[in-house]
C-alpha cells in the first residue's frame, strides 16, 4: 500500500512541476528584457549623449574664460553651467555600471560643497581630485561656489581669475574641474555604447542581480534619497528638526534650486511611464508592467495612483520661490508640503510596487523616516 502511495506522490509532484500543469493568474510572464531595452536605447544613453554636449561645451568655455576673464566670457560660462547642471537631472539616477564603479553621481554633485577645502586647494595650489576626501570640493556645486559665490558682483569675481594674486590657481582649478566633469561624463557614456548597453539588456531575470531589479532600487534611491529628501527635505530641515537654507542644491546661484528641482522631477516621472527622451514617445516601463500585473491599490491601478501622485507633487512645488534658501527663510510650510507630497509616492513606489513586481529593497535606509 505504501509503494502505491508512494507512486501516486511522484507522479503528482513531477506532473505539478512540469510546464503542462496549471498556471495561475499571477504568473509573471512580462518581457522584461523590452523594458531594458527601451531604458537603454531611448532614455539612458540618449540623455548621456545629450549631457556629454554640455560637458564638453562648460570645459570649452571654462577653458576660454581662462584664457581670456571678461564679464562677456563669464556669463558664458555660468550660462554652460546652468545647462549642463540641468541636463545632468536626467543622468543622475542612473548610478549602474561605470558610474558605480566611479561614483559618477558623488563627483558631479555632493551639496553643499566645501567652500573652506576648495579656498585652501587654490591657495596651495596642490590638489587630487581623484582622492575621495575631495568629492564635496568638485563637481556643480563647487562651480556654482567659483561662479557665483566669490563676491556679490560679477565684477568682484572676476578680479579672482584676473588681477587676484592667487588668480593663476583660480583659473587652474575651474578648469580642472570642468574638465573632469567632462572627462568622467564620457567615461560613462563610452561604457554604456561600447559594452555594457548589450550586458543590461541581456541581464533580464528577475534575480537581485538582474539589471531590472538593480535598476528599479536606483531608481527608487534617487527618488527618495536625492529628489525628495536632498533638494527638498534636508533643506527644509525634515532630518535635522530645523531648517537648513544653505544645504539647498545651486546655493550661490540664488534662483536656480528650483529649476533644477523640477528637471530631476521630470526626469523621474518620464523614467516610470518609459517616455523617451528629448520627445513624447512613450515606450515600456513600470507603468505597463504594473498593468500587466493588474496591481491595484484601493480599488485604482497602482500605475494611475503614482502618476496621479507626482502630478500632486508637481501642483504644490510649482508655489516654491524659485531660490529654495528664500523660500526655506520665508515660508518653510510650503517646503515641508511638497516633502509631504513627494513622501506619499515613496510609499507607491518602495512598498506597493516593489511588492507588486517582486523586488527586495537592496539598500539600507539610516535616516529614519
């Protein structure tokens, strides 16, 4: 009896694990390697092509207003300047492949930058950038300290790069770091075109190290750590218990935090829906696959709830003045309501949607909230 018992169990078993048996309706057949594709083809690479423009052109300028300080050649390159720190909110989250393996993100924009360390590299005149005690000394927000932070005047400033007994090292260190910005940027770029587009692409399980999972915890990183708490909720003192005008991003520049604010917010709502950049053509991404999966939340498509939520945020941002150190100084609520906003998609993406498309958090969250 037992020996038939036995039989009856094996056969089940492997009849249970055999393609032929049922499938359930939550089997999870979705063409992730479309979604990378897509990523790559149309949302990554295009925008690092696109910010390697505007590196190159900042050094080139940079270069030029060493050679020649004018207050025509400054606004030149605080105009380099402003494009390129907006085209690098669509780069920014997208830390895989070269730019972990370097730290792209730390080199091009750690804030507030070290104004004591970059004031005793120039005066020293000896510096490695490539030393990681100096990534807060670099990058944007380093330039934005050289460009707009020296004086109160254009005309001030320029005396640094010009008639400054130290104007020589001024003018060796801007450069120095325009060039690595550019440097790194096509470092980067080169790696995605030459190998490593095919390597993502191919890596389409659905493992934690599979570059749909990796990607989508990048994502969901930038989001909360970079977006929602860098630019609005450590300025607004979320963290600290009071508010912090000077950790705003582009401190110096006053009037230009916000701008960049809404770029990366872009950035991350055309990365959720798959719309490729530089256009309106919307491709595959999280949205379809969450579809795909029917995942609801209180009776809406997840999708709809999280792209209904970054319009919400979009809504109460778009009252912030457009210098978050005024705005922190004058009206703090209207910061901590867009934190509040931004904070309610967090839950959307990092719970609801991790759980939806079977993904594990793979990076430790210190701060508390």
């Amino acid at each position: 009896m037992k020996k038939y018992i036995f039989i009856l169990f094996t056969v089940l078993f492997v009849w249970s694990c055999s393609d032929d048996g049922p499938v359930g309706t939550s089997a999870d057949e979705f063409d992730r390697e479309e979604i990378l594709e897509n990523w790559a083809d149309n949302i990554i690479i295009p925008a690092f092509s696109a910010f390697a423009i505007t590196t190159e052109k900042l050094h080139s300028d940079a270069v030029a207003f060493a050679d020649n300080p004018t207050l025509q050649s400054l606004e030149t390159l605080k105009s380099s300047w402003r494009d390129s720190y907006l085209a690098f909110q669509h780069v920014s989250m997208f830390e895989m492949g070269e730019a972990m393996q370097i730290r792209f993100r730390d080199n091009l924009n750690i804030y507030p930058t070290d104004t004591d360390e970059i004031d005793q590299s120039i005066s020293s005149g000896e510096y490695n950038l490539d030393l990681p005690s100096l990534l807060d000394s670099q990058g944007f927000p380093a330039l934005d300290y050289l460009l707009h932070g020296l004086s109160e005047t254009d005309g001030e400033i320029l005396s640094f790069y010009s008639t400054n007994p130290n104007a020589a090292n001024y003018r060796n260190y801007l450069t120095d770091i325009t060039a690595r910005i550019n440097n790194l940027t096509n470092q980067v770029l080169d790696n995605w075109t030459t190998s490593y587009r095919d390597e993502f692409v191919s890596n389409s399980g659905n493992g934690a190290n599979s570059s749909l999972d990796m990607m989508v915890n990048d994502y969901i990183f930038y989001y909360e750590k970079l977006l929602r708490a860098g630019k609005i909720g450590i300025p607004a003192g979320v963290f600290s218990g009071s508010p912090l005008s000077t950790h705003v991003e582009a401190f110096y520049s006053k009037g230009f935090s916000k701008a960049l604010f809404n770029e990366a917010l872009t950035a991350t709502i055309k990365f959720f829906n798959g719309t490729h950049f530089n256009s309106n053509t919307d491709g595959v991404s999280l949205d379809d696959y969450l579809d795909y999966l029917n995942t609801m939340k209180e009776g809406t498509d997840l999708s709809a709830l999280i792209n209904n939520q970054f319009v919400q945020a979009r809504e109460v941002s778009e009252s912030l003045n457009d210098d978050f150190a005024l705005q922190v100084e004058s009206n703090n609520s209207l910061m901590l309501s867009t934190y509040d906003e931004l904070q309610r998609n967090v839950v959307n993406l990092k719970v609801d949607m991790l759980q939806a498309l079977n993904i594990n958090v793979d990076y430790v969250d210190a701060d508390g909230d």
